[in-house]
C-alpha cells in the first residue's frame, strides 16, 4: 500500500509490513508507559513523574531513545530556536522558518515552507496514512514562530541567548510559543521514526505573526495554502496545565475563546490658553469618560464551557472559593457569588463577562495648550457570541456625554463556534492528559486570550488548545512579561505528554 512508503521507513533490504509497523507502534506505546520513561527527567517542582508501569516490561524490545533523549533533542531546538529573534513587530520569521525546516528534512520528511509576506513563513510537513488524502480527519499540531518583543533592561538575562539556568531554560518564547513548536516537533518526529502506521495523516504547521495577527498571520495563510494544512482536528496552545502549591491541580483544555476588539474613545472641545481654562476641557471629558468605564463590570453571562470549568473547579478549590464557585448561578446569592469570585481571579472575572480595558491614552501638543482633542484606546474581551455593539450601546449610556465618542476600530476578531467537548479527541487529550498529570481533572476552558485556533475553528476545524507544560501561576506571568522561563523538567514532561497524545490520536493500535 502507498501510505507505508510515507509512514514506514524502508530499509535497503526490506519493506516493512503493516503487522511489523503496528507493531513497532504498539512497543513504542508500550515503552511510552514503561518505567525507562520514569527515567526521563520530568521529576521536578508539581510535575508527577511519569506513568508507573501498568504491565509489566516483557515484549517490548528496548527503542532507543525514548522520551527521555527525545526532549534533550527537542531542548536544543528549543534553545536554538529562542537564539532567533523573532520577535512581532517586526516578526522576521523566515530563518526560523528555515530552521525548523532543516531540522525535518534530516528526518527524510519534505517540509514545506510557506511564504505568506516576504521574510515572513509558516512550515508545513506531513505524515501521509493514505495515499489520498482525508482532511476530516488529519490531525494539525499547530505552534507559533513569533514572539512578543522583550525590554532587555528589565531581563536577568538575555532573552534572546537561550540561557540553560537553575533547571530552567530563560527566553522569550520558551513558554509562548517556542515551547510548543518543539514539543510538537518533538512529537510529530517520534512518530516519523516510530514508523508507525497511521490512521489519520498527521500535518505539523509553525505558523508566523501571531502575537498581532496581522497580515503574515494565519488568517492569510489560510487563505493562500489551506489545502496544505487542511484537518479535522487540531492542538495548539490556548489551555494549560496549571500548578497550585506544588502540583497539578487541573488541566484546562481550552475549546474556545473570548474575542478581541478595540473602541477609540474620543472627546472633543474648544482648544484654548491653559491660562483660562474652561469646563469644557476635552482632556478632563476623557477622564471622566475612562475612569467610569475602568470602574464599569459588564454583565455576567455563562457559556456551556464556563458553566462546565466552574462545575469542575469548585472540589478543587477551598471551602469557601468552592461555596461560591457553586452558587455562581443560583437566583438567590448568584449574584454575590458572581462578585466574589470576579474579585478572587482576574481571569476568572474576564471569563464571566465582556471586559474592557483602557490601554492607551494619546492627547495635548504643548504643556499650554488646551487641545481640542483627547483621545483613549479600550481594548474589549468578548465573549463568543456577544457583539462589539452591544458593548458601545452600554458604554455610551454609561459615559452619557455629548462631547465624548466612541468608535470600534475595524481589526476586532472573529467569532468562532467552540469545538466539541463530545469527540474522540477531546475525550484522548483529557485521559491522557489526566493520566500523565497524577490524576488532576481535565477541565474545558474557555481562554480569555485570543490564538490560532479562532481561525481553524472558522474552517470547522475542531481545536484544542493545550501547552503541555505544568506551570505555575509565577511561570504564566512571565509570559509576555520579563525572564519568560519553563523549568527543563517541565518541558521534558511536555514533550512525552505530546508524543503520547499524537501517538495514540493517529497510530492505529
Ligand atoms: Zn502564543
């Protein structure tokens, strides 16, 4: 059959058959779950180790390798891929692009790279289980190449000098998103080399301009090559795996995501001497305006998967977190439970409602000179399914003032529908994930951020978002902030958590 000269490496004497490849597979498996693995070095800080052996070790012949010198490998591209800078503006993917490439190439795979703007790609390979192919069911592993650019200043170390430090590997990107582009390098190559037969092909994208979303984003890039990467399903960052006092207290695997867009508030009055001023100031008409939509909290509004998450949550958190969690939609102390828990978690409060933040504010050409013209940036979080105008009505009942307006800026999101909770591959990453993360409950999560997927899901993809890397609260600050850093353990538990996923998604057992 055509798909095993793509999935089963030839030897110089012989063609593997399909039994030889299943088999392979099935003792990669099996190894996956065996106790060399425990061997890896994800023992570390709230990471568990590694499944313990639920059989024992008898028919499978020692792989070489295994996770444990898979992640090493994967840690070098993770290092060198950190030494590019890429960061967004003005993103400069291309050389990354390269990179990953090559890397591919030495597999004997055919990479493909995709130019969307000049200097700027995206990287495609594929592993074919049929000679023709099934988009509906192709499985995409999806990472980005940019990053957001990094204040050296502020930085320990370089952030671009992919700095091996303390069990940690510091740079940006090594969490957002170069992390996962070689976990799931990592991942999409241990298959490759498994020669395993597959019952989905399985596509490997890096993607670039991501962090703005711009014109080398996945939105042109589908537009040009979406038959390249074409799926049924796929996994990208969005959900994480996240730490509470030392350990896993729940994976949230992101299904869906609030959607950005941006008002520009704008007042307007008579320009004039700062030595007479006037009420009619249009800077202190912007202030007003702002400071009351600062203190303003849109209504609360629950989505299937945020009703889901908090179902989930509250036995995980304490007595009186979880009394709240599970009052949150009750008549008679909804309500208060709603004010409690916004007030506990910023991002527990950005998943209940529309947000809007005031991030910019631009007014005044000279220290005496009042200007005619004041002007302020929100930037909006919706909920899927809440419009932008709704938003504008409120505020503008809130503002009221006749000198004050509000203007939606055209590059807001796109909503997309959630992918299912109730398909073979949300119900595979949740017992993997669940598994391999000492048994912490795997909970639907509805990002409060924007990623790639809001494009996929456009093409009916379904997807999931899941960086693999336990992480603490301290670890996710750092992430578009100074000395960005994942704990080498982390990673290393990352890169097995992924191939385990990928390997049981696609290979047929
Ligand atoms: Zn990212």
């Amino acid at each position: 059959m055509n798909h095993r000269t793509e999935v089963c490496r030839k030897s110089a004497r012989t063609r593997r058959t399909v039994t030889e490849c299943v088999a392979a597979l099935c003792a990669w498996l099996f190894l996956a779950a065996s106790p060399l693995f425990a061997q890896s070095p994800v023992s570390g800080p709230g990471i568990p180790p590694n499944t313990p052996p639920n059989r024992p070790l008898t028919a499978a012949p020692p792989q070489p390798g295994g996770t444990a010198a898979l992640a090493q490998e994967a840690q070098g591209w993770l290092i060198d891929l950190i030494k590019m800078n890429t960061s967004n503006p003005p993103g400069g993917e291309a050389p990354a692009a390269k990179y990953v490439a090559a890397v591919l190439q030495k597999e004997g795979l055919t990479p493909e790279i995709l130019e969307v703007t000049p200097g700027r790609s995206a990287v495609v390979a594929r592993l074919r289980s049929t000679a023709v192919a099934d988009p509906s069911k192709a499985l995409l592993l999806v990472a980005h190449l940019d990053v957001v650019p990094a204040d050296k200043t502020r930085w320990s170390v370089d952030p671009f000098g992919g700095v091996v430090k303390d069990g940690y590997i510091y740079g940006r990107g090594a969490i957002d998103d170069k992390g996962m582009l070689a976990a799931n390098l990592a991942a999409f190559i241990a298959l490759k080399r498994s020669a395993a037969h597959l019952n989905r092909d399985v596509i490997f994208l890096a993607t670039a301009d991501e962090e703005t979303g711009g014109d080398a984003s996945i939105r042109v890039l589908a537009l040009k090559y979406w038959d390249r990467f074409a799926a049924g399903f796929a996994i990208n960052e969005g959900g994480n795996v996240f730490i509470k006092n030392g350990k896993v207290q729940y994976i949230g695997l992101q299904a869906s995501e609030k959607v950005s867009a941006n008002i520009t508030v704008i007042a307007r009055g008579p320009a004039g001497h700062a030595s007479q001023p006037t009420k009619d100031n249009a800077v202190v008409h912007l202030a007003t305006a702002v400071s009351k939509i600062g203190n303003y909290n849109a209504p609360v509004r629950f989505t299937t998967i945020v009703r889901r998450y908090f179902e989930g949550l509250a036995p995980l958190e304490d007595d009186e977190i979880s009394k709240w969690m599970r009052s949150l939609d009750t008549p008679d102390r909804g309500e208060h439970a709603q004010r409690v828990i916004s007030d506990a978690s910023p991002l527990w409060n950005s998943m209940l409602r529309d947000t809007i933040a005031p991030t910019m504010l631009n007014a005044g050409t000279a220290r005496n000179v009042i200007p005619g013209e004041a002007r302020a940036n929100l930037n909006v979080r919706l909920l899927p399914g809440d419009t932008i105008n709704t938003v504008v009505d409120d505020l503008n009942k809130l503002v009221s003032d006749p000198m004050v307006r509000l203007e939606v800026l055209s590059n807001a999101g796109l909503a997309a529908p959630d992918s299912s909770l109730e398909n073979d591959f949300y119900a595979t990453i949740a017992r993997i994930a669940t598994r391999e993360f000492g048994g912490a409950p795997t909970l639907p999560f509805q990002s409060t951020w924007a990623t790639d997927s809001s494009q996929l899901r456009l093409h009916n993809v379904q997807a999931y978002g899941l960086v693999p890397f336990p992480l603490s609260d301290e670890d996710l600050k750092r992430m578009h902030g100074d000395d960005e850093r994942l704990a080498v353990a982390a990673f290393a538990k990352g890169v097995d958590v992924m191939t385990k996923i990928v390997a049981e998604f696609a290979g047929t057992r």
